[in-house]
C-alpha cells in the first residue's frame, strides 16, 4: 500500500500533477474528436452539395424535354429510370417539379402536371397520406395540391377523420378548397375544431384569388366554436352577404371580447346601419378594444343620430377611445357643427386630435 500511494502519489504535489496531466490529456482528446467530426461533417456537406447539384442537373434535363419536346428523349428516359428508382431521388423529383410548377402557369404548367400524374409520382405522394407521421403527410398533402390532382380529394378528405392534428386538419381543408371550391366548402362545413389564424387568412386568400364568392352555409359558421365563428365573420366581410346580419346582432351580447371585436367589425363593413342603437347600448359595459370596433363600425354607418353619442365619447375617454370617436364624428353626416361643439369645450388633447384628423396629408 506504502508502495502504491509513493508511485503514483509521492506526495500531494505529484497528486496535482498527475491530476493536471488527466484533465490535459482528457481536453485534447475532446478537442481532437470534436475536430474530426467537423471535418466529417464538412466532407458530409459538400458531398451533400455535389450530389444535389448532380441530381439539379438530371432534373432540367428531364424537365426540358418535358417542355420542349413532343415526347421524353432516350437521354431523359434513363434519366428518369434511374431516378425513380431511388426514394430519396424520387422525392428529390417530386420537389423540383413542385417548384418549377409555381412559375409557370397555362400550357407548360399543365405539361409539368401531366408528367407528374402520368409517372404515378401520385401514387408516391398519397403514399405519404398513410404514413402517420406528420412531416411527411403535410409534404404529400402540399404536393397534391400544387400538382392539382383533383382525384385525391378522397384521400384528402379521409385524413379529416383519421388525423387528429389541427394543422394537418387545416392543410387538408386548404387543399381541398384549392382543387375544388364547392367541395372544399362541403367538409370545412363540417369542420367543428379549431381553424388557426394562418389557416383562415390563407383560405379567404385562396378565395379571393379564384374569384370565388359564391360562399355556401355562412350563417353555420355563426354557431360554432369561437376560432370558427370569427372565420365565418371574415368569410361574410369577405362576400358582403347581408343575409347573415339578424345572428350577427345576436352574437354581439352572447359572445366574448374577442370573437365580439369581429362580429362588430362585421356589421360595420356590411354598414348595418340598424344595429346602431344596439352596439351603442352595450359600449359602456365592454372592453377597449371592442369599443374600438363598436366606434369604427358606427363611422361606416355614418349616421347622424349617432353624433351626441360619439361626443359623449370624446369626454372622459382614454386617448385611443377619443380619436376613434373624433374620426368617426369626421365621418358622420353633420359632424362639422360636432367638430365644432367639441372645439368649444377648450380640450387641448382634443382639439389637438381634431387638427390631427381634419390633416388632408394624413
């Protein structure tokens, strides 16, 4: 025992020292290690980067008899052989073709398309629709969709049932709407989860890009859940539909802050003049922000039974709640003789706002 502790001890000086050269020892291996695998992954990414390069390249030419020539070259055909035979090269392909189809539009995109139903790369993509997995079955539904297979709407519409996932439910919903407006309308009809804001922007997008107004079941989407009802809100601002007034003027007491500020807006951009009375009515007992919207609505009314409502509003109100009200009185029939009434009351801050919002520049 004496023997060992001198050996590798002989003392607390050797201790440290040996403890020194471990932890020397111990760094530089560290350091080498985390070096090698640098350079592996240096190699990895330009190895990487060659490849898609070739892979680009094999593409075009494949493309570029797709698009200029009546039928596949010989050279193109291999091409294509090969790389259909390969998953990773497949997609590969698939993505590539996806990309060069949004720049294109009229005959060459549906030559694009065409080639891709008839090399059952359709086949490949609703293949992803089964996986389970997330990544890939959003990647089939994008893929489905920019190809226009209208004939995956089935598929598509499968996924409503067996995927829980609201994104992936959002997705497909667009999809469909894209490939074929009134079907697309049939199942978000029956939507009843939440639609993201992402979602419900992109779709009245999609919509407005189709010229498609013809909107079906407006009024459903009013008695659904929250995330829903301020969807059907913008799909009725987005088709000026009037019929749907009588339930927006219900929801105004029924539903929270929130979903109440796109009701509001609502009657406002519809210009429902008769709901004057009732969004004033509820104005004292509401949050800033629909207060906001009840003012912004009664500017599109316009109405001058309005006026000694709005000046009262002017008094007493937080800076944001009297600039929306001394808009709204500018707006307003008659509001040049409130404008001056409020003139009348020597309020700096108002009369600062009055200046503010009679400013042509502005």
């Amino acid at each position: 025992m004496i023997y060992w502790f001198t050996y590798f001890g002989g003392g607390a000086h050797n201790f440290q020292y040996s403890l020194l050269i471990f932890f020397i020892l111990l760094f530089t291996s560290i350091s080498l290690a985390f070096f090698i695998l640098t350079l592996l992954s240096i190699k990895s990414r330009k190895m990487r980067q060659r490849r898609d390069k070739e892979l680009n390249e094999l593409c075009e030419t494949v493309f570029n008899s797709i698009m200029f020539e009546e039928r596949l070259s010989n050279e193109a055909e291999d091409i294509l052989d090969d790389l259909l035979s390969d998953a990773t090269e497949t997609q590969f392909l698939v993505n590539e073709l996806v990309g060069l189809t949004r720049q294109f539009t009229g005959e060459v995109a549906d030559k694009l398309r065409e080639f891709y139903q008839r090399e059952e790369l359709v086949e490949f993509s609703l293949d992803k629709l089964k996986t389970g997995d997330k990544k890939a079955i959003l990647m089939g539904i994008e893929e489905l969709m920019e190809m226009n297979v209208t004939s995956a709407i089935p598929a598509l519409a499968s996924l409503l049932q067996t995927e829980e996932d609201e994104e992936i439910q959002g997705h497909v919903h667009l999809a469909i709407l894209n490939l074929n407006p009134d079907q697309g309308f049939r199942y978000l009809n029956e939507a009843n989860k939440y639609l993201s804001e992402w979602h419900q922007l992109t779709i009245i997008a999609l919509l407005d890009r189709k010229d498609y107004y013809d909107v079906p079941y407006l009024d459903k989407w009013l008695t659904k859940n929250d995330s829903l009802i301020i969807f059907g809100c913008r799909l009725i601002r987005f088709t000026k539909s009037l019929i749907e007034i009588p339930l927006l003027k219900e929801l105004v007491t029924t539903t929270p802050p929130h979903v109440k500020v796109e009701v509001v807006r609502t009657l406002g951009v519809l210009e429902a003049n008769d709901a004057g009375p009732l969004l004033m009515d509820i104005y004292p007992h509401e949050n800033e922000e629909v207060k906001l919207a009840i003012l912004e609505a009664l500017s599109q009314f316009g109405d001058p039974a309005a006026l000694p409502f709005l000046i009262e509003c002017t008094i007493r109100e937080p800076f944001r709640i009297r600039m929306a009200a001394i808009r709204a009185i500018d707006k307003t029939g008659g509001g040049t003789e409130a404008m001056k009434q409020l003139h009348s009351l020597q309020d700096t801050q108002i009369d600062k706002i009055i200046r503010h919002v009679s400013d042509t520049r502005i």
